[in-house]
C-alpha cells in the first residue's frame, strides 16, 4: 500500500488479514445498507461480526452483550484484548453497568443517552 510502500516493495505491509477482515466486515456493511437493510440490522451485524473475531458472545437482543461488545469495537479490540476488557466490565458496580449499558446502545436516532 501507498502508506507503507517505503518499507517494503513485497507485497502490502498495511493490508494484512486482520485489516481486510475490517475492512470485509464495513463492505458488507455498505452493501446491507444499498439492500435497504436499517441502520440498527447493519450495525447489529458489524458487531457480530467484531464479537465473532474478539471469542465474545453476541445477542442483538441482550442489551448488555451489546454494549460488552460495542466497548471492545471503540477500544479497537481484537482476541488478545478481550480478556481485558471482561475483566474492566466485571470490575464495574452493578449501577454502573447499567449505565454504561444505557449509554452504549442509545442510537441517537431513536434512542438517546440523555446528553446534549
């Protein structure tokens, strides 16, 4: 790639296969969403796709496991990370959770976290 041509002439230094996989999983985004796809299935599916790479469970339906999972994609995740991340969701109080919850699945289309 262009980005990283000055390193090396072999081959692409910058898209590897964990970076094409990302950029897989934005491609079928775009494609779902021409499909007339809504906003909410095309995000419910990069993030499943995102728990599929990270080992995390992933319920569309269970807002907890959203949000777990929509925390690692912010944080720029991958398997290695997860760990950490589990253990800062398990070192939260109960309340917090429950914020955090709240805050990471508003969409800010139908549902707001209560911030201007």
């Amino acid at each position: 790639s262009g980005l990283l041509g000055h390193e090396s002439t072999e081959g692409s230094l910058f898209m590897t296969e964990e970076r094409y996989a990302e950029f897989r999983v934005a491609k079928e985004a775009m494609q779902l969403l021409d499909e007339g796809g809504s906003e909410r299935a095309v995000y419910d599916s990069v993030l499943e796709a995102h728990a599929k790479v990270c080992g995390l469970p992933f319920d569309s339906h269970n807002p907890e496991e959203r949000a777990v999972v929509r925390l690692a994609c912010l944080a720029q995740v991958t398997k290695s990370g997860t760990a950490a991340v589990k253990d800062a969701w398990g070192a939260l109080s109960q309340s917090e959770q429950v914020s955090l919850t709240n805050f990471l699945n508003a969409d800010g289309i139908k549902k707001t976290d209560g911030t201007k």
